[in-house]
C-alpha cells in the first residue's frame, strides 16, 4: 500500500471530530484520477534522487501535464462506458438510442488523445531515467 493510499489513524490531524478522514485536506485522497489532478495545484516533496537531477523542473512539469491529460482521456472513456452500461440496464432498448451511443464518435477522440499523451508521458519518463545518476 502507497503512503497516499493509506488511511489516517483517528489520532490524525486529518481526521475530524467523528473520525471522518477529511482526504482533500491531508493530501491523501484514493482516486488516482483525484490525485493527479491535485498535483496541478500543490506543492509535493522531491525524492532524494530528484533532487540530484539539474533542470528537471519543466520535465516534471510536462510529466504532471501529460499524467492529467490521460487521465481526463480516461474520465471521459469510463463516462462512455458508464452511458453504454446504463442504456443497456434499461428495461426497454430503443434503437435510436443505442444507435446514437454506437455512432458516438468523441469516445474514439478520447482514446486518440490517451493514447498521444500515454506516448508523450513514455518519451518524458525515458528523458527522466536516462538523467538519473
């Protein structure tokens, strides 16, 4: 389990009155999509072996980029798949519906757009390993 991923003791600073883990407040929210879209607006700690790298960063900057990119792709695939899956529980399919969710082609453009940000996130992160000592 990832520290982020960790829930808070009730003695924490991050829990409330009744023991509600408030996670927005102490950074440790579970939702990856959450997480990287947080990263965007806080400040985060530098690793040891970040710390070593000279001029990282703008690279950790289109890193973080290319990390919300895909996961706003990804947002907008799994609404796709949450409309399909709701149509399909309807007690009565009509075909124009399911005609106009097949025919949908903005699912294809988000996939088109992960699918460059998941190649340009690669590309970035080999630029990041190779300048690692």
């Amino acid at each position: 389990m990832l520290p982020a991923d960790r829930p808070a003791s009730p003695n924490s600073p991050a829990t409330g009155e009744k023991g509600a883990v408030d996670r927005r407040q102490s950074g440790t929210r579970r939702r990856a999509g959450d997480r990287l879209f947080d990263r965007a607006v806080q400040t985060y700690p530098q690793t040891e072996a970040l710390s070593q790298v000279r001029n990282l960063e703008n690279l950790i900057l289109f890193i973080d980029d290319d990390l919300r990119e895909t996961a706003l792709s990804l947002r907008h695939i799994e609404g796709y798949l949450l409309q399909t899956l709701s149509l399909l529980e309807q007690p009565r399919l009509a075909r124009a519906e399911v005609q106009a969710v097949a025919n949908d082609e903005r699912v294809l453009e988000h996939v088109d757009q992960m699918v460059e940000t998941l190649e340009s996130l690669r590309r970035r992160l080999a630029r990041l390993g190779a300048s690692l000592r």
